[in-house]
C-alpha cells in the first residue's frame, strides 16, 4: 500500500470511530399497565389466539393500553397510529382514535426510562406524567 493510501485508511477508520451511533427505535410493542404489580389484574390472555385483552375490571387497576405495529388499544378505544418519531429514548406519536361514536387525533409524547418503563408527558402541563410498565404474560 502506498504512504497516501495508509494515510486515506487511517482518516476513514477516524471516521468510523468518531460517528455517533444510530438511534434504535423503541420496541413499543406490548401491554403496557400504570403498574407492573398489576398487570394480571389488568390485561388477560383470551380466545384461541390467546390474544392479549383488557380485564373487565382494568380500569379499577390503574389501566393500560397495548402496542401492536400499527395500533394503539385501550379498554374503549382503538387507534391507529398516524405518525411515529422515534431518537430511541423520546416517541411522539400521533394517533387517530375511534371510541365508538367520535373519531379523534391524539398526541402521545413518551420518554423511554429503561425497556420495560416510559413515562407520557403532557406538555403545558406543568409535572403531569403518568408512568407505564411493560407486562409479562
């Protein structure tokens, strides 16, 4: 190898070493409850496809929603998500939501605490936060 071309291999592997990582999106997918010690009051597994679904009680629980690829579930509501911004520990979704007689878009801003853990904020509103665990079932 030439002198300039060890010269040219040094300044590219530099260059790969001083580049920022890529930001990994957060895998949002699954339960999600306001309380990990209640998940199984929370959510349950039904049908044939053992699909995870909502209690009939969860609300009295704490609450919760589920992820899926595209969506978004509540207890009442079904949303399907519009639009995804994701550096991997901040998610702003927008999402359309159908609660039965209205449909609505709704803003969800989260911040990633560890992978089973994100806290929602409410921007403007100044330490509302509702924190939410990532269940196992």
């Amino acid at each position: 190898m030439k002198p300039d071309g060890k010269l040219r291999a040094l300044v590219v592997a530099g260059m790969i070493l001083v580049l920022p990582d890529p930001a990994h999106a957060f895998d949002l997918a699954g339960a999600w409850a306001t309380s990990a010690g209640q998940c199984g009051k929370v959510f349950a597994r039904k049908g044939r496809a053992n699909q995870v679904t909502f209690t009939n009680f969860s609300g009295i629980y704490g609450g919760g929603f589920i992820a899926e690829a595209d969506r978004l579930r509540g207890k009442f509501e079904n949303c399907k998500i519009k639009s995804r911004k994701d550096d991997g520990k901040d998610l702003n979704i927008i999402v359309s939501c159908a609660s039965g007689i209205m449909v609505s878009n709704v803003q969800f801003f989260l911040k990633v605490v560890d992978d089973d853990t994100i806290t929602r904020e409410f921007p403007g509103v100044e330490g509302m936060q509702i924190s939410y665990h990532r269940c196992k079932l």
